[in-house]
C-alpha cells in the first residue's frame, strides 16, 4: 500500500518555519529588554553647550542610559568652537562634528540619514531649535521614537509636543548628588518648620477658644 507522505513533509516544514520566526521573535524581544532602545545621541553644541546652561555631557549620558544604550554619540560644533571644547567632548567618548557652515543643516541632515538606519531605533536631540522638526517628523512616520534633551529659555513648545520624551535640564540636572542630597534635606526641613509653625497655631487657637467657653 503506497502511502503518500509529501503533504505531512510540507505542512512539517511550514510548521517549523513558524516555529523558528516565533523563536526569532521571541529572542530578538529578549535582546531588545536587555539593551531597551539603541540610541543615537546628537548635541547641537552652538545652541547648548553654554555657560548659562552649564551641561555635562556625562550626565546627559547617564540620563540616556536610562533608556537604552547610545550607540552613535555626536557634538555638532561650530568652526569657532575652541580647541579645549573639541578635546573635553573627545575624552567624554563623543565624536566632534566641526562645521564651517551652519551646523543646524549638517545635524539635520545627519538626523534625516539615521532613520533610515535599522540598527537604531530612537534619535536624542539635545537642543531648543525648532529647526529641527521636519527631520523628527521623518523619524516617527519610520517608526523611531524621539527624546528632546533641552532647556529654558527659548525652548521650542513645538520641538516638546512632537517628541515622545522630553526632559528638561533645570538644578536638579545640573547638581550633584551631594549637593541634591542637600537641597533635599532643606526642602523637607522648611516643610517639617512650616508643620510646626501651622501646629503651633492651632495650639493657640485651642487655647483661645478654651479661654472663651470658660469665660462664657
């Protein structure tokens, strides 16, 4: 008796296809919660880096790691950036990208380049331009999730709204741990002086009122 066994081979095969795309699936998920987001990091220096703001690098760095792992980290600068600038940005791990022109373009074009790369998945702009925008709307229409690292003033309403994350570099983002651990301390004892101010208050305010229904 012949039995056909051709179909049992095919439905076998379409089966283990599944399998191994389900599999596939299921480890480049693992991989993706391990290292979360691979991220491009893009600094618009001209903009940023500047003594009001008082930016650590280091910090915004610790602050991305938070989200994922930056993969590309660049300083867009201008030709009149100084060559301590150049060397600090280098010895924090970031490429310098030193334009003669106007660096808002070459960032954006840069930015425009990246979503189109496979091997990231979120774009960071450090910076308050609204110049950048076209280039973000790009980036979410491919799927890319963006995050805005900027400051006040003059930080674009429009370059908040359109990013999925937005962080605002204030005191906190600038101090030390130390010296935060300190400003803490000071907040919760202007509280705790204020708690007792209020319960001295009432304290009075009981012993008035006692006064009175005694007299009365």
């Amino acid at each position: 008796m012949f039995v056909n066994y051709f179909p049992l081979i095919v439905f076998g095969e379409i089966m283990w296809k599944k399998l191994e795309n389900l599999t596939s699936k299921i480890y480049e998920k693992a991989v993706r919660r391990k290292g979360e987001h691979r991220i491009a990091l893009l600094i618009d220096g001209p903009n940023m880096l500047r003594k009001e703001f008082n930016i650590d690098l280091d910090k915004i760095r610790e602050v991305l790691n938070e989200f994922g792992d930056i993969v590309i980290g660049r300083v867009y600068l201008n030709q009149y950036a100084s060559d301590k600038l150049i060397e600090a940005v280098i010895n924090q791990g970031f490429e310098p990208k030193i334009s003669a022109g106007d660096v808002d373009v070459e960032m954006a074009v840069d930015a425009t380049e990246l979503v189109f790369n496979p091997n990231i998945d979120t774009i960071a702009y450090v910076t308050r331009d609204a110049d950048f925008l076209p280039a973000i709307r790009k980036a979410k229409e491919r799927g890319k999730k963006v995050i805005v690292i900027g400051a006040e003033p003059g930080f674009s309403t429009a370059l908040q709204n359109i990013a999925d994350y937005v962080i605002k570099i204030g005191e906190e983002f600038q101090l030390d741990k130390e010296k935060l651990e300190k400003k803490k301390k000071n907040k919760f004892l202007k509280v705790e002086e204020k708690h007792k101010d209020n319960n001295g208050k009432n304290e009075k305010e009981n012993e008035n009122n006692k006064e009175r229904t005694n007299t009365t």
